[in-house]
C-alpha cells in the first residue's frame, strides 16, 4: 500500500521520502528491495529495536536537514517514537494512518505498545483509519473527530498484473506443480492470523481433494510451532511453510483460492491483489473486508473458521463458476473504487487541511 501511494504521489508532483527504519544487522527489508526496484526515493535507517531516544531525536534532524513539511506514519512504533521523543526545528503535522492492532493479551509489551499507540493517536494532526469499521480501534473521544479521515487501501492494478508473469522461488513452483488444486494464505506467521486453524481446516479439505495443497507465505515467530503442528498431522508433502516471498501475485496466479484466516484485519493488500488477479477469495468477516467483498457477493465470508472454513473451500473450489462470477464482479470493484490514485488524491486532501491547521 506504502509503495502504491508514494508512486501515485509521485504522478501528481509530490516529492515523498520513504523512511524505513530496521534492526541493525538487517541489509535489505522487502519495503526496501522493492522500492528500489520501483525506483522510489529511500531512506534506510538502522537503530536498536525499543524505545530510543537518541535514534529518534536522530531521524527528526534528518527530516529537518531534508527538509521535511510533512510527516506521515504507518506503524505504532513511529508512533510512539515521535509521541514521545519526536522535536523539529519548526512544527510540522504529523499524519497517522491505523492499519489495525492485534488486540494483544493484557499486560504483554504489544498490549503496552498499543495502549500507547491510542495515546499518541490523540495528539496527530490527523489521523487515517483504512476502513470505517476500524472507528471503533480508536480512542472514544476520537472516533467521530474532524481530524480523522477513512481512505481504504488502493491498488496499482497494472503493477500487479505484470507481477502476475513473473518467476515464483523454484520450491513453491514444484510445490503447485505437484498439486491438483492449491490454497493460499499470506502474512506474518503471528497469532492474529490464525495459520493453525488454517491448517486444521485442510487437513479436513483433503478428504474431498487429496491432492489439493496449502501455500502459506510469510514468517515470523510460530513458524517453528506451525512447522511441528504440519510434521505432527504427517502434512508435510502437502503443506509449504513458504517463508517470505516477494512476489505473492506470482504464486496467487498459480494458485486456486486465497484463505483468509485471521481474527483481525484492516484492508489486506493481498485481498486487493486476489482481486485484481480474478483469484476466488473466502476470508474471515473482519475489518473492512466485508465492505470490499460486499457481504460476500465479491467472495465468500464466514465468521468462524473451525466451523465453516472447510465448507468455504469446499465450496468455491466445487462450484468454479458462481466463483468465477464472484471474482468478475471484484475485479469490477477494485478498478472503480480502489486504486491507487483514488487513494493518493483522498491523502492529498488529509495533507493539505493538516498542513492548514
């Protein structure tokens, strides 16, 4: 979404400056890789994780040197950061857009983090929630405030069909080659997504399509845990743990059905991506994505996925053509109401009244 707004920006004659901040010893992050294919302006930052002043402090004079009117941010952590050590030479706005938060357990360091996010949320020149239902994410007092803007996620469509053409890691394609019909999950190995329960639910798809395989592309810290969910359930020939992989339209254009599992979305990029590709969706019905599918006219939605997932699949891939048909009336939607213009000419109007104010 970050790189689709920057490159849209970009068209309409703005000067934008990605920052992308990682842990030391990290050479390239995949934002990074990217944007430099894209040819997009970077700035590489590498600072101990935590909450660090002097980095911090740090990266405020880089963005006065660079000359900076604006600040734009995409994660709690930069957030918290400015919130708390944030000093410019001269007030600048600072914009905030909420993708979503996991809803972490009382008391760990993410609860922290998000108890602080919501904080600092308050102080923003304005604030951008990617869909409406994710109002109710944001402090009360906040929620209905002039300074917050709902702008959904866009997509450069032509970008991601020519992604579509392009080579897939020699290991996910002689996984799809070795499978009949193929399912697809994406994102961080993390609790929100709910990969085991995925798992769980294709263990049962199987039953109806033996020779059906799961792709689950991204990392993160349960893949050791997945890893032994998939050995112990002897699925390990048809379940690819893929890790990161950078081009997901590649693998979602070989693939039959993206999965959806998690507990807590915003707008997914991989969900406007499927859509673009015609790729049948059936997805959780969280966040913004029941609005984008339209109630489950654009893909299928259920609620709970140990009781419905598996019927879901089932479903979809028995019945190709109210998929097809589903996915038509999808495409339809992205093209008409979420692309990547439509999305930079919607911040263009957030930046200018925080500028103004």
């Amino acid at each position: 979404m970050l790189l689709a707004l920057v490159e849209a920006q970009r068209e309409f004659g703005l000067e934008p400056m990605i920052l992308s901040v990682g842990e030391p010893g990290i050479e390239a992050k995949a934002i990074e890789k990217e944007a430099d294919r894209l040819g997009l302006p970077l700035k590489t930052w590498r600072m101990k994780p935590g909450l660090n002043r002097d980095e911090t402090l740090r990266i405020c004079r880089w963005a006065d040197d660079w000359g900076a009117a604006l600040v734009h941010s995409h994660g709690y952590k930069f957030n918290i950061l400015l919130g708390l050590f944030g000093r410019f030479k001269k007030e600048i706005p600072f914009v905030a857009t909420l993708h979503g938060y996991v809803h972490a357990p009382l008391f760990t360091r993410m609860w922290v983090y998000e108890k602080l996010d919501r904080l600092f949320l308050r102080r923003m020149s304005a604030v951008v929630v990617v869909g409406e239902a994710m109002r109710k994410e944001l402090p009360r007092a906040l929620r209905y405030s002039e300074k917050v803007a709902v702008i959904r996620n866009g997509l450069k469509v032509e970008s991601v069909l020519q992604k579509a053409k392009d080579p897939i890691p020699g290991e996910v394609d002689a996984f799809i080659l070795g499978h009949d019909r193929v399912i697809l999950g994406v994102g961080r190995l993390s609790s929100e997504k709910q990969f085991a329960k995925l798992i769980l639910s294709f263990e049962e798809l199987r039953q109806r399509f033996p020779s059906a395989g799961l792709v689950i592309a991204g990392d993160g810290y349960l893949r050791d845990s997945l890893e032994q969910h998939i050995s112990g359930r002897a699925l390990d020939k048809h379940v690819l743990l893929a890790g990161y992989c950078p081009n997901i339209p590649a693998i979602m254009a070989r693939s039959n059905i993206l999965a959806i599992s998690s507990a807590t979305e915003g707008l997914p990029i991989t969900l406007l991506e499927a859509m673009a590709l015609r790729l049948p969706v059936v997805s959780t019905s969280v966040g913004e994505i029941p609005e984008v599918l339209e109630n489950g006219a654009n893909g299928v939605l259920i609620t709970n996925v140990e009781e419905e997932l598996v019927d879901a699949m089932e479903n979809a891939l028995a019945d190709s053509n109210a998929a097809r048909e589903r996915s038509e009336r999808a495409s339809k939607k992205l093209a008409r109401e979420l692309s990547a213009l439509a999305m930079a000419e919607q911040y263009s109007v957030v930046y200018e009244r925080a500028l103004a104010s």
